[in-house]
C-alpha cells in the first residue's frame, strides 16, 4: 500500500483552511451574481484535440484511460487546465439555448501535469467571469470585466489586489511601427521581462526576432511606461511612432483607465509591460499583484479575445478574467494570514448527563438546529469537565445542559451560566458561523 | 476538430439548471453544518493502488496519465470513485491534526469509468457525511447519521426520501445460523434482489455458496422482512434461527428504527433485503428511494463501517451515508420537476439612453449593488423596448430607467413603473434571487 503521505502540487487543506476557502469562494459568488452572472460547471474532461488547440499548454495535460480499457475508447479526453476553453465549448454547445451577450462566473478546479514549484499547483481551483457575445461585443465590457474582479477581490479580507492592464493593439500597433513583424514572438519575449531582466530581453528580440539594437531599446522603452490616467497615451506617443493600430489601441487604453478609475478609484494601471503570453487576446489584457505579495505573480489574469471561439458561421467574441483563488489561498492560509474563530460550524454542544438522556439531548439540538442555530450534541456521557474540553479544542463557544434546575446555557469562554429553552435561546450574530480573522487588518 | 457535442455520462446544466443544483447544494451544505459536520474537499487523484483496495470497484477508474509524460512518473495517480476512499486516506494523513470523533461533510464530484446508462454517470457529484472515531465509535451514530440525511433532504424541493436499513449483524449471524458459510458471497447475491428477482437469487444462492432449497428459502424469507418497529426482531426470529451475532444485529437495528423515528416520525424503515455489496460494512447499513422515483435506485447510501481505515496503530471506524446529487439532479431538471423563477441572478437591469449615459447607469447599477440587489447595466442603447426585451428574455424582473422626471423603476411583469432612488429603492425579498419552483409541490 501507497505511503500515506500528500502528492506534491496537489494542495487540501485542514477543516479550518476550507471554511477560509468556502468563504473565499462564497463571497466570490456573491459578487458576480450581484454583477449579474449565471454560475456554470463544466464537466472535468475535454476532448484532448480541443485542449491541444491551445498550443503552447500542450505538454502540461493529464490525459485519461480506463485502468482496464478495452480499445483505448477513452485515450482522447483529458482535464480541463483552465476554465476558457471549456467556456468556448459550452458556448458553441448550447448556442442555441444561451442569451448572449453571456455573463457566466464559474468557480472550479483545473489541472496542469507541470512540475509542481512554488506558488505552481497540479490540481487548482480558479474563479473565472467572462461575457461572451455573438458576432460583436462592445467594447464597455472590457472596462465592465475587470471592475467585477476589483469589487469581488476588494471584498475578501486579503491585501489589495491592483489590476494592471494593456491593450494588444497598442503592442501589435508599435511593434509594427517600429518594424519588428513577428508580434506574437515578440509578446510572448516582453512577457518575461520581470524573470528575466531587460539585457536578457534584448538579447531574445535580436535572436528570435531579428530585432536590432535600437528595436530593441523602444520595444523595452514602451514595456517601461506605466500610468493611471490619459498620460499613458502621451508617453507611447512621445516615443515617435504611430499607426491607426496604436492609435485605436491607446483611445482604448485611456478609455480603459479613465472609466475604470472613475467608476473605482485607483482600481486599473495601465501597465506596457503586461503581455500575457496567450496568443488569442485582441485588445484589452489584464493582470494584477497582490499588494505585498508581488513574489506571487499575478493572481488575476485576463483579456478580450475575438476568434477564440466560432463554429465557422457565428464568432464569439469575449471579455474575461481568472482569479487563481488556490494561489492567494496557499498564501493567506499558508502564512496564517487568515484564520476563521472556530474549527468546526458548531455554536452549541448539548451535554449528555447518561446515555439514557440522549434522545432528550437530540430533542434539544433538533430545536436549536430549526432555528438556524448549529448545535451536536455530546457523543459520551463522560464527566461535564471533559464535555466542556470536547467544546473547548473545537472552539465551540456554548454548552448546553440538562440539569435539576432545568435547561441552562453555558459561554465556555466567559464562563457565563444562564437558563434557558431551547425555543427561544439564541446567541449573538457573530457567534452564529465562525468568522475570519485576518492578520493584515 | 472534435465535433461539439455532449460526452456521454458526463452531464453538464445550462445556466438554469445549475441554479437548481447550486442551491440543493448550499441546502445540504447548511443542514450538514447545523449539525455541526465540518465541509472539507479532498484532491480529485488518490494513488492507483490506494484506489484498488477496495477490490471491485477496480474495472471503473480513470488513470492519470501527463500527455509528454518521461518516465510515467504520474502513471500511478487515478481520479477517485467515491468520497469514503480519499476521507480514509484523510483521516489518517492528518489524523494528527483532527478532533475525534471528527464530524465532516463532503459535496465533491467523483469519477467513474462505466459504460454510461440511465441513472449512471461516468462525472457525478456526492454529498457525504461521515463520522469518524479513534479506535472507538459509539453506536448511537448509527441512528445519527442517516436522520442527517432525512434532515438535510427532507429540505430539498424534491419528494420524500425515505432511508431503508438493514444490519451486517443481523444478515451474517443468520446466514451462519442457517449454515450458509460465504457470507459476503450471500449478501454480493441478496444485493441482486430487485434487479433479478427471487428465482434468480436460488439459482445463484444454490450454484454460488451451495445453498439447499430451504437455506435459500430462508434467506429470501429474511430479505422478505420490512417494519418500521420492533415487530422485525420478532419475525425474524420466528424464522427460527438464533447467535449472539444475530441477537446483537438485531438490538441495533430495533434501536434504530424506534430511535430515528421517534426523532423524526417516518424517517427510516428497516427492509432486511438490503445487503450493500460493499465488504467493508460491519454495522447498520442504509440505502433509500425517491418516493415516486423508485427506478432510480437507492439516491442515498452507506453504512457502518470498522476496519475500512486503520494505520496499523489506530483504526478509524465511522459511518456515513452519501446521497447521490447528480442522480437526483439528473431526474428534477430533466423532467422540469423543479424550475428557478428566472435563468439569470439579475434583479434589474439598468437600461442606457445613449452611450454617453452608460458611466451615469453603471453607478446606479454600483449603488444597487451595495445593498445587496443584483443589477446589470443594458449592453447596448437600443430603443427602450428592446432593452425591456433583453430583461424578459431572462426573466430579470425590473428595468431601471433614467428620465426626464428622474429615475424610475419598471416593474416588467406588471408594467407598473414608479419614481426610484437607487440609494433606497428595494424590491420585494421574493425578487431577490430566483426561486426554484417545484412541479410536485
């Protein structure tokens, strides 16, 4: 038998981490549906030819067969790694049953067979929003999208959460100018500017793309320059080129951080730098830092894309953007950054006198239980000191007892001894589910 | 390109019917917790050969496999079939960390490499709730856990569950009474009941475990006995057969049904023909219908369990029940027994006069949305009809307008349309999330 030990890149956490994590997911949910997005799950698998359609993921796929599989009749489906693709799928899949444009949010687990490292899981949860629209979507979704993530982020008790965006066209459109032509090598360089530094930077432009000494300086110039406001424009411009690309992808840009930074102030940068290796974002990309954990990359990641889905007759336009709830939760819960105030849901542990009072101890928790008061009861009849210390390690603040006097309540952590009826009794607000206790606060 | 379509037993929801399943799911979850039951969610993979333990099961798992795996290092990695296996597994990695009895609930999907058919998926989703001791256990969890099931479904907008429950006890000890030695070979065949029927069962009973017509006889008498009272000691006494295994089985089994119902009046049943082919019971055993859905099968199973989990120092015996989600899912969504009252979380819809108005809308949406009232902005700037179009479609119940007299609120049902300030203005609580409308009810 297998040593029972954790499998690496595959994080679980202790009851305590996953009340941290459902609420994490709970208050997520809220927020987009107060945005006005339907919830969907997708099934795990895809066809592998489907996941392989995006190139570059390829080797980071967990494929499926069947331990005892007769023809291989299973060999062509494997895990999801995102949420995007299967997104594109369910879309062209229930086209015809959708209101479009589509605001969907879906909360799951993706899979990636990478070599698991710091920060990088196999198996992780991601919290996606995307609208996808049929043949056209406005471009007010691509200043709509990232303020949904800004609210939603800006909710959970963790640091501040920053957006940094770019647009394709302002990159594809300088490049261009400048007279690099491989724009999407040259993205997929720009795009490890922050691991690799900027002498490593020139060096790739000139290899792989041909780039000379001063292209490569003004493709460095443009990933430098970063604002908040319309500025972002005049400093792009004040490089010394143009064409109709740039100029509709800056218009955008500035139409971008100016709209979102009014509607939340100080929500969007606008970063020249962000690249987002993915080769089928078309304007506005996204990502973000965690304000105090940069070391963990971005923790919500995006873009607008035009062709990444069509069944040959209609195009599927979108806008959306991913948080990588496992990353900020292996940091907040692996830091103690977040603690919840119990382990357990429990408010009230019902003490058992003698095993012939249980079912009276049942009837009491039954009570308590129809009026949205969690409560077990004891599972011996062990001494009251040891009933109260069953409460005490879990954190469960009130014990109730049967006793001569009648029925009575007890706060384990004040000590405090009141009568009480089972009807009627109820604790204060905060001690009803446990609550999360952030040490950045 | 694979062709877009549905994989078979693999079941995916349009928007509509995941509102149905998410809100079954936070109904079980919160009865589980009223309970005091702690959610914790497991990784998808256990090791292969961890998977294998329980031998029968081995023809359904899906391997792991990575696409450019080097050496086959994942090779021994399988998507789980169940929930019982990874909480095994759970418990004793962190046993360390765990309070026992320890009290947990399960919602998880969980795969299965079946030739899919009706009722049966290959991804479906569970809801456990395991008790779990060290070393000991007490009984009275056996009358526990499965009116935590009756509790938690008899909340569900769906018809009555009703749990049936046998006891290994009182099967084993008469089998060995009556002379029948393959115990586990017997119940593996009594399990076929229903499928086969009684003639069938002697034939196996005789040519399997050599039964003779009267020991085959006697143990389809026993399957035979159902009573939701003592009276099922009586009758299978009457068969007149007598152990102490027996006679043990039999004292749980009464203590059972008289005290789930009396906790809650007609909650279970014992039904002797209940034999869950599972080898690892060892105490009470449960399974249960769908009163109106008997061809579904049991929706909700388990059992009592000793030696299933053990690290050679410390054995973990529980019990637990999990209710088969997706298959109870699969029958109110597709046959519209349970509908939500709108396709989209939306409240209202904010419509836009011209694009210039649009920031002016997103900040009534942005206010309605601090109070709680889910609110999108109109996409576009279309004529008035067609954005109230654009709510009905989804069933979005107002449409906030900004007019020359101010901001008013229509109700579209009714077209009734009033004066509004989005700083005050609430809509009736019925509007503010769908409703899940039940045909049955």
């Amino acid at each position: 038998m297998a040593k029972i030990a954790p499998i690496s890149g595959f994080p679980e956490w202790l009851p305590a981490g996953r009340i941290v994590e459902q609420r994490m997911i709970d208050m997520l949910r809220h927020t987009f549906e107060l945005h006005g997005f339907s919830g969907i799950e997708t099934r795990a698998v895809e066809p592998v030819e489907r996941l392989l359609s995006k190139g570059e993921t390829s080797k980071e796929i967990y494929l499926l067969r069947r331990l005892q599989d007769e023809a291989g009749a299973d060999s062509e489906l494997g895990l999801h790694f995102d949420l995007t693709v299967p997104l594109s799928r369910y879309v062209l899949e229930n086209a015809g049953h959708l209101d479009f444009p589509f605001r969907r949010y879906q909360i799951q687990k993706v899979w990636r067979g990478e070599r698991p490292q710091d920060g990088r899981f196999r198996e992780f949860l991601q919290a996606d929003v995307d609208v996808v629209g049929q043949d056209t979507l406005a471009f007010h979704h691509e200043i709509e999208l990232p303020l949904v993530m800004v609210d939603a982020l800006s909710k959970l008790p963790i640091p501040r959460v920053r957006i940094l965006a770019s647009n394709r066209k302002v990159a594809q459109g300088f490049y261009e100018a400048i007279g690099l032509e491989d724009v999407e090598e040259t993205l997929r360089i720009l795009d490890k500017l922050d691991k690799v530094g900027p002498q490593a930077i020139t060096e790739m432009l000139i290899d792989s793309v041909g780039a000379n000494e001063q292209q490569a300086r003004l493709a460095l110039e443009l990933a430098g320059i970063r604002a908040d406001d319309a500025s972002v424009a005049d400093r792009v411009l004040a490089l010394g080129y143009r064409s109709d690309l740039l100029d509709e992808g800056l218009g955008e840009l500035v139409a971008l951080v100016e709209g979102a930074n009014d509607l939340i102030p100080g929500a969007v940068m606008a970063d020249l730098k962000i690249a987002r290796g993915l080769d089928y974002y078309t304007g506005s990309v996204y990502e973000s830092v965690l304000e105090g954990h940069e070391d963990l990359g971005s923790v919500c990641s995006g873009g607008r894309y035009d062709s990444l889905v069509s069944d040959g007759k209609k195009s599927y336009p979108g806008v959306g953007l991913s948080i990588g709830v496992s990353r900020i939760l292996a940091r907040v819960i692996g830091q103690d950054l977040l603690t919840p105030s119990r382990k357990v849901p429990t408010v009230v542990l019902v003490a058992v006198n003698d095993e012939g009072e249980r079912r009276h101890a049942e009837k009491t928790a039954q009570a308590l239980r129809k009026r949205g008061i969690a409560a077990e009861v004891s599972p011996n009849s062990a001494k009251f000191g040891k009933q109260i210390r069953y409460a005490d390690r879990r954190g469960i603040p009130y014990v109730w007892f049967s006793t001569d006097d009648g029925e009575q309540v007890k706060d384990i952590r004040s000590g405090d001894q009141v009568g009480a009826d089972a009807g009627v009794w109820t604790p204060p607000t905060v001690d009803l589910s446990p609550e999360l206790r952030g040490s950045h606060e």
